[in-house]
C-alpha cells in the first residue's frame, strides 16, 4: 500500500468525468488499498479516485467514528437511485479543497447500486451523513465539487485563496 498525493482544486484534473471500470481485480484492489490509505493519512471519511490522479469510477470511505472499529466501504462503478424529495444538509469538507467546510443540501436519502471490493454486485440504501458522503463522492466521478453546490461568490472566493496558497507554496 501507498500513500498517494491528493489533488486540489482547481487542479483541472478534478473537473474530469471519470470511466466506468471493466471489472474488479487485484490492480484495482491494489488501487483501492492505496486509497483507503491516502484517505485513512489525510485524514478523511471519503475519497475518489480522481482525488489521487485515477480517472476511474471508484470510491473509498469510512464513516466510523474515533472510538470505533475501522468500517471501510469501496464503490467501484457506483450508481445512484432513488434519490429521495425530503433533503438533509450537512456541513462539507473535502481534501480536493483544503480547510473550507460549508452546508450542502442534498436528498436526505438514496439507493446505491455497485461492484464491492470482491467484485461483486451490491446495493445499499442510504441515509444521513452516509446518504450525503456517497453524494459527494458520486459528484467527483462527474469531475463536480461540493463548493459547485455553493453560490458562485463562495466558489470563487475559495478557489481564489487555494489559487494564492498554492503560488505561495511554489514560490518556497
Ligand atoms: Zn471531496
């Protein structure tokens, strides 16, 4: 396993569509541990694989809390239906977008169809802080950021600051 480096906006690479995977094998299993292990180091609860430079239509993630057991989910291929009417905000960060968190409103609840870590196929259906993780890491694979869902004045503001941050750090 390796710790990859993550992507941030407004890296042009986070604006890809991401390709649907032909089928589950050890190199994308190879894949996945890396990016469980990059999510895991950053730290964080989600991540897709646009985030680390792969194109592909794979997430990784763990909602467990500190106390508890690690509980790592993989999505390869996933696909959203059933989103709900009712809807939920959450406050969102991402590693994509460093040290800026906001709310986002999204359906409350959804269905995931897709392929496990044994390729096999799965569904789940979603709810709370999970409903709305799946939802933004879907987003990633359409190359969308949760600050996309904000107003374009909080949008630019943000990508403003990573832009000056990132020349800052260059210029080191
Ligand atoms: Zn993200």
């Amino acid at each position: 396993m390796a710790i990859k480096p993550i992507i941030t906006a407004p890296d042009p690479r986070l604006r890809q569509v991401s390709n649907p995977v032909e089928g589950v094998d050890d190199a994308l299993r190879a894949l996945m541990d890396d990016m469980l292990e990059t999510m895991y180091d950053a730290p964080g609860i989600g991540l897709a694989a646009i985030q680390i430079g792969e194109p592909l239509r794979i997430i990784v993630m763990d909602l467990a809390g500190e106390e508890e057991e690690p509980q790592p989910r993989y999505f390869v291929n996933p696909e959203i239906l059933d989103p709900s009417d009712d809807t939920n905000i959450y406050e969102e960060g991402c590693l994509s977008v460093p040290d800026y968190f906001d709310e986002v409103e999204r359906p409350a609840k959804c269905r995931v169809k897709f392929l496990g870590y044994d390729g096999k196929k799965q569904v789940l259906d979603a709810e709370g802080m999970l409903a709305t993780c799946i939802q933004h890491e879907m987003d990633h694979l359409e190359g969308v950021l949760f600050i996309d869902h904000l107003s374009r004045l909080k949008r630019e503001r943000v990508l403003k600051k990573l832009k000056k941050e990132q020349r800052l750090a260059a210029a080191e």
